[in-house]
C-alpha cells in the first residue's frame, strides 16, 4: 500500500512545500494538494518547488476539474513539470466543486469529463489528441508520463471511472461502502472490456493520530461535511435510496447548507449536522494500531493508496507516527502475507 498526504495550500506557500518534505521523510510517496484557486494559493506553481525540494514524491491536484483551465493548458502544466523533475506528477480530476461553485458555475457533465480525461491524458504522455477539431501534440514533449485517476460517488461517475480511469479516488475511508464503490467500478471496468485489477483504488480521509475522541471529531467534522456536498447531489438526481448505500445518504437530512470559504476547514460552522457516528467511519482517528486496523482492511478490499488529509491541529505528529509506526506497519504484515 502506498501513502500519500493531502494539503490545502494555504499561505505561505513555504509551509506547504515544509510538510511535503516532511511527508516524504516519513515514507509518503505522494503529495497531493487541493486545487481551487479561489480559496487557496495556485497549486501548480507549488508543485514546483516542491518537486525541485524533494526526491521521489509524486505531486498532483485532489482534484481539479474540466471547467477551471482550459484542458490543454492542464496537459501542459503536467507535461511541462514531467520534463523538468522526471515523470513525478499523477492527476487527480473530478467534475468540479469548489473550485466551479465559488465563481457560481456547475460541475461538468460526465461526458465532459470523459472527453477532458482523454485530451489531458494523450497530450501528458506526449501522443496527439483531436481537440476543437485540430489534431494537437506537444512538440516539446518527449516521454512524459501521466496517469489519471477519476473523483467520484455517482453511479455514472463510477462507470466513467471503470470505463477510463487509470485509477479511482474514493474521499471516505467507510469499509463497507468502500467495498461497494470498488465492486462498482470494477464491473464497469470488466462490462468496457478493461481488466478491473488494472485500476488502482486509493481511499482518502482525514488521518490523525491521538486518543481524545471528542477533540479529533472536532477536528475532522468538516469531511462530513465536504462528502454530504457531494451526496446532497446524488440525492437531489436520484433520490435518497438505492443509487448509493443509504449509510452514504441518511446523515445528510439534516444538512442546511454549505459555506465554500470555510471549505475543508476544522471547526468550521456548518458541519454540525455531521453525527460523531459518520466521522468516526469515514475518517480514520486512533492511536497507530487503530490505524493499522483500519488501513489493513482496506487493503484487504483492494485498496492500493491511502490518501490522508492533513487539515486539523495534529499534522506534523501524524505524520511522524505514519513514518515510525504505520507504514512499516503495513509493510510488514504486507510482506508477511505475500
């Protein structure tokens, strides 16, 4: 299983590029960051430097979006950062949240985000693509490589995702509904002719270290809110039972609203609805065998990344316990089972 940690890029940009450093001296392989550039600082500038300030670490959006840039301008940002530091981005994309609903936009359609993952993926591995007509191609660009893995709930977003994605972004950490996204997407991957276990699963979620419960719900209360934004739409398209599990769906009843500037926030004022119940599931809190526990049944799923969230008081002690506890941790049982 692979680890990456997830940061919003608030200023200054140097405490962002600090804990992606941080991030891979403890084992993470991936650095993942937000990306809307209303509320945050512009990513990909960051990623800049932060591959110029590390080694190995692997860097892209969680997630961007077909509306914000255009596509080619996306593929070349990807393209561009592949020839200056070796092949060390992966993108992230969804059909748009945050990043869309601040500026009053709507998220894409599916289809527009099949088509954004085609034009984005052939020109960032350096092929030609048909795009507005034209048959494009990087002429500067010689063996980049990217891979993109698709954001998603809905059941069309995971057909999408089965049918094309190189991997699939889960933002919960739920076993059991884990369980059913995967099995989802996989059997669109096999009716589209793909081979299911081509795609990599990688589960995201709030991690953090402690063993004061109610501090660490606190903390972490937001995700409850941040996936019912996304269920509520499900909900409002196909009702609230049967496109998803209905454990996807019942918390949100009592959902209000939802306020963009305090986005991915903790403590932030309008996530209360969110039970102790739902974030209990869909974070992953504890001390590091707690952790451990969690994390090896999702590997037990299929789950090939874990993506956690660092947006809570605790960053810099998660992050150790992962390096000195968690991923030996699962590296070990891993090997063991082999």
């Amino acid at each position: 299983m692979e680890f990456g940690a997830v940061l919003q890029t608030n200023p200054p940009a140097s405490r962002t590029i600090q804990l992606a450093k941080l991030a891979e001296n403890h084992g993470f392989t991936h650095v993942w960051t937000f990306d809307s550039h209303l509320l945050w600082q512009e990513p990909y500038v960051i990623y800049s430097q932060i591959l110029a300030e590390t080694r190995k670490v692997k860097v892209g959006p969680f997630v961007t979006n077909p509306a914000t840039r255009d596509w080619t301008v996306t593929a070349s940002i990807f393209a561009t950062l592949n020839e200056m530091y070796g092949n060390r981005t992966i993108c992230g994309i969804g059909r748009g949240d945050s990043a869309v609903r601040v500026t009053n936009g709507k998220p894409t359609t599916i289809a527009e985000l099949r088509e954004a993952i085609h034009v984005i993926r052939e020109l960032a591995n350096s092929r030609s693509v048909e795009y507005h007509g034209s048959q494009l191609q990087f002429p500067w660009s010689h063996g980049s490589e990217l891979e993109v893995w698709v954001a998603a709930y809905g059941p069309m977003a995971l057909k999408l995702t089965g049918e094309v994605g190189d991997g699939f972004i889960l933002q919960l950490a739920d076993v059991d509904i884990a369980a059913w996204m995967i099995k989802h997407v996989r059997d669109a991957a096999e009716a589209a002719g793909r081979d299911p276990m081509s795609i990599k699963f990688c589960v995201a979620a709030p991690m953090y270290i402690g063993d004061d419960w109610e501090h660490m719900r606190e903390q972490c209360r937001w995700f409850g809110g941040m996936v019912g934004n996304h269920v509520a739409d499900i909900v409002a398209k196909y009702g609230a039972h049967g496109a998803v599990p209905d454990a996807l769906t019942e918390y949100i009843k009592a959902r209000e609203g939802y306020d963009y500037n305090e986005h991915g926030r903790a403590g932030n004022t309008h996530t209360s609805f969110v039970p102790d119940e739902i974030v209990d599931r869909f974070c992953v809190l504890g001390t590091a065998e707690q952790h451990i526990e969690k994390l090896e049944q999702l590997k037990a799923l299929g789950v090939d990344q874990f993506a956690g969230y660092l947006q809570h008081d605790n960053k810099e002690e998660t992050l150790r316990v992962y390096g000195e506890t968690v991923i030996p941790a699962l590296s070990e049982h891993l090997t063991a089972k082999a």
